[in-house]
DNA sequence: TAAAACGTTTAGTACATACTAAATAAAATA
DNA sequence: TATTTTATTTAGTATGTACTAAACGTTTTA
C-alpha cells in the first residue's frame, strides 16, 4: 500500500500512543505527543480534538498532563484567544527529562522506605536464636539494597552534573 | 508504635507491592518478591497465600510471572511433593536484568517503528512545496530520534558488555 | 447586556484487568 | 484403583480509570 504523509503521521502517533499506554500514561497523551512532535506548526485544542477524534475534554486534561511533564508548551498567538501548543523541545531533552525525574523520584522514595525500616529494625532486640538471626538476615538483605540505591544514585548524579545531557556526552562514558 | 520484625515485613512487602503496581506489574506479584526478598527459607505456594492473605490461583499465576521474568526460582526439597521457590539472587542481579531486558526490547520496538516509518517516507515524492516542507520536516524528526535512540543503545551497550554488571563497576564510570 | 467562543470540570459509561472461588488436571499415596 | 494432595485454569466479579457528552464558568465580541 502506497501512504502518503498523512498515513505516516498516524502511524507514528499510533506508536507512540500505544508506547504511552504501555508505560502507564494514557493513549491520548501519547497520541497529543507524537502529533504535536509531528506538526510543524502549534495546534489549538480544537484541531488536536478533530484530528484525533476524541473529545474536547480529553485533550484538556491530557495536554494539561503533558504539559506538567514539560513535554509540551503553551505558545501564544497574537490576536487569538485560542490556546496552542507545541512541543517543548528535542525529543532527547525531552526524553532524558522525564526519565531523571523518574528516576529521582523513584530513589528518593525508595530510600524513604529503606532508612524508616532500618530505624525499626534497630530498635529491635532479639530474644530467642531465632529472632536474631532475622535480624541478622534483614541487616545483610539491607547492606545489599543500600549498595543498590547507591548505585543508581551514582548514575544519576552523572547525568544531572553534566547539566545540559547530550548524545555528544554520552558517547563520551567509558568504563575504565 | 513498637514493631516487631514480622511488623518490618510486612511494611516492606507492601512497599515493595505499592512500587510493583506503580510500574504497571501487579501487587501481588510485587508482595510475593517482597515476601521471598525477606524471607530466609524457600516458600510453598501455600505458605505464601497464607502470608499475603490471598488465593492460591493469585500465588500460582504471579509466581509464574516472577520465574518468567527472572526474579524467583524453583527450589526442589528431598521428598517434598509441593512447589518452592526463593528469590533468584541480589537484588542488584534481579533490578539490573530487568531493566536491560526492558530497555532492549523497547529500543528494539522504537527501532523497528521508525526503520518502517522510514522506509514509507523515502518512497514519497513530493509535488507541491507544502509537502516538500513536510517531508524535510519529517527527515529533520527522524534524525533527532535516530540520534536518541543510537544514545540509548551505546549506554546499553556498555552496560551489557561488561558482562558481569557490578555496583563497583558503576563507580568506575567516568564521564571525561 | 446579550450572545458567542473557549477551556475546564463533572457525571456517567465502557473497558480492561486483578482477584477469588470453584472446577479441572496431574501426580503421589494408600 | 480410589483417594488425597497439589498446581493450574476458568468463569465470574469487583475495581480502577480513560473517555465522552454535557454543564459550567469565564472572557471576548457584537
């Protein structure tokens, strides 16, 4: 089958659609995204709404999300009272963005968890053989899950030191 | 609140289940790696829907889940007809083959879709001007992406390569 | 001031899916 | 061979949530 450009374009934001589905974000938001990184020009909310075919409501919600997530941007046009919006920026910026704040979030969070049981765990004394050689295996289990979120921690301040990520960057990691 | 150590495994099992759920996996499937991270002896399927509070149908279908993605294994016991199973190594083993069988697969997908994508442009020709425009836009976004993407596979690469992926070898990273 | 143009919020629904209980299958024991 | 023990599969249910249509609120235009 012979596509033209239109038939590209859906299929892209079809992919990307169902990529956002399958990392717990809605279709929509992934189908906004892959539109807005596909259109050369801003969209309001009604072309968004008509060209995906969904409600109006939807995309309000759904843009709004994205746009938390500084995947998309207002613009503002003069003399027009619509909202538009574009993507914020290069797919790599935008990528790397979302994926470092994950990341710290999710490490803050698990070191969260980790030190507020090993402060329970401390205070505990064991009274019968059995009750300390839990405590013993929890102790060895949390040396390894602290050598863990050390780990990534490492990792992630890499990236975040180096300031404005770049491909150019990356490729510059070696392993020694 | 004083608590006691079975108190401490419990909180971890639900923090673990709440993160599994978080990234889309199922609670329970998250319980059970909590379960069997803090537990010292290799579990039946009944014990372990005793301890969650949960069917048996829930414990067989999860744990089969979990082998499938590497995080538990079976353990056969002399004489023993049920089946158990204990977590498949440290958790810096269990994170790390997760997150690379992930990301392979992913970059592999987004790969596959914009090579096919790709092929599609390559064979529009354009007539008017608008379209021209659109297909250079297009080129311009592939780009960007094959540029990502060739990112996101160097960093997998060097991860994988090293075969044996190590906390100390994360510290050995060096970004000259 | 009335009407129109927008964006947001809400009430209702449709759908996916995690879970339970029960049926089934398979293997071991008596 | 019949019974018991175990794991898996299935049918049904409950729950969460993405989505639509409509109501609402706000700003602009006539």
């Amino acid at each position: 089958m012979k596509k033209d450009i239109e038939d590209i374009r859906n299929d892209l934001i079809n992919a990307i659609g169902e990529k956002a589905e399958k990392f717990g974000f809605s279709r929509i938001a992934g189908q906004l995204e892959g539109l807005l990184l596909f259109s050369k020009r801003p969209m309001s909310l009604d072309e968004m709404a008509e060209r995906l075919e969904v409600s109006k409501g939807s995309i309000s919600t759904n843009i709004r999300f994205l746009e938390s997530w500084k995947v998309v941007k207002k613009v503002y046009h003069r003399g027009a009272r619509k909202n538009f919006y574009e993507i914020r920026g290069s797919i790599w910026e935008i990528e790397t963005e979302i994926m470092s704040t994950i990341a710290k979030d999710e490490i803050d969070r698990v070191k969260q968890i980790f030190s507020n049981s090993g402060k329970d765990l401390k205070n505990i004394k064991g009274k019968t053989k059995e009750e300390n050689e839990d405590i013993s295996f929890f102790e060895e289990r949390f040396a390894e899950i602290n050598e863990y979120i050390e780990s990534a921690e490492y990792l992630l301040n890499l990236f975040l030191k180096q300031g404005e990520i770049t491909p150019t960057v990356i490729k510059k990691i070696k392993i020694s």
